[in-house]
C-alpha cells in the first residue's frame, strides 16, 4: 500500500536542552500542523529510552538507557492518529566506545543537543493509524481525501 506524495515545506533547527525528544517533535508537528512528513535528526542524549516490540507477545517492552549517548540517526514519519499529528520515530543510539544500541523512540529521552529536520509531504491519500490484526499494531489505512 502506497500513496504517492509531493513535497511540502521543510523546517530546520535545533530542539530545546532539556526537553523530552520524542514530546517535542510531536509538539512541533501539532504546531506546525504537519500532518503527514519526515523526521530526522543528529545530536545527543543525556538519557534515553527506547522500545521493542514483541512479535509473539504483541506488546511494547521499554528499555532505560540512563546514560549520555549520541544520537547517531533518528529517522521517522509523521502521520494521523486519533485525528492528530503522530510522530514514529526508530533512532540509533552510540556510546562512548563507539558501540550503537537503538530501537523504538519512545518518551523519556532527555535533549542534550538536537538538529532536527521536518519535511512536511502532501500526499494523495491521507494515511492514519488504525489497528491491523495481522500485528497487533497501529498501522497505516489509507482514506479518501474528502
Ligand atoms: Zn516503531
């Protein structure tokens, strides 16, 4: 299932130190009002937490990473769930030997620093969440534009 998307406007700039990384994309998506876009950012963390998900359980566990690490790549999407702008977000974590841990952004990661980038897209179906049975997860259906 693919919708195709154009370009919209494009944001860049830094994240306040000290915020939670996750909260404040989806705060700037919701004031910026992009619906449907892309997310990456570069930076560092002086906590993180992150998730996995569980196939058989279907369920989200979180793991606390109580420690500074850069944030090597945050990539992600934006689109509609319960009507609002939804940031889902995968980001790769590194530490101070280099290692790399990573997983499912999830609130609880602590700003050090941030550069961000919110592309917005336009695309000709609107994608929001919904539950798919086959994984137990909110994933895309598409809807008619009205
Ligand atoms: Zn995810």
């Amino acid at each position: 299932m693919l919708t195709q998307a154009s370009q919209g406007r494009t944001y860049i700039g830094r994240l306040a130190q000290g915020s939670d990384l996750l909260a404040e994309l989806n705060r700037l998506c919701d004031e910026l009002w992009i619906s449907h876009g892309e997310v990456r950012a570069i930076g560092a963390v002086s906590r993180a937490k992150v998730g996995y998900y569980d196939q058989v359980e279907r369920v989200y566990g979180f793991i606390d990473l109580d420690r500074h690490l850069e944030i090597l790549s945050l990539v992600g999407n934006v689109s509609l769930k319960d009507g609002k702008p939804f940031v889902h977000a995968h980001v790769v974590l590194g530490d101070e030997q280099a290692a790399a841990v990573g997983g499912h952004l999830a609130e609880g990661c602590t700003v050090f620093a941030c550069e961000a980038v919110i592309s917005e897209l336009l695309p000709q179906h609107e994608l929001s969440r919904g539950l798919d049975q086959g994984t137990g997860l909110p994933l895309w259906v598409e809807e008619e534009k009205p």
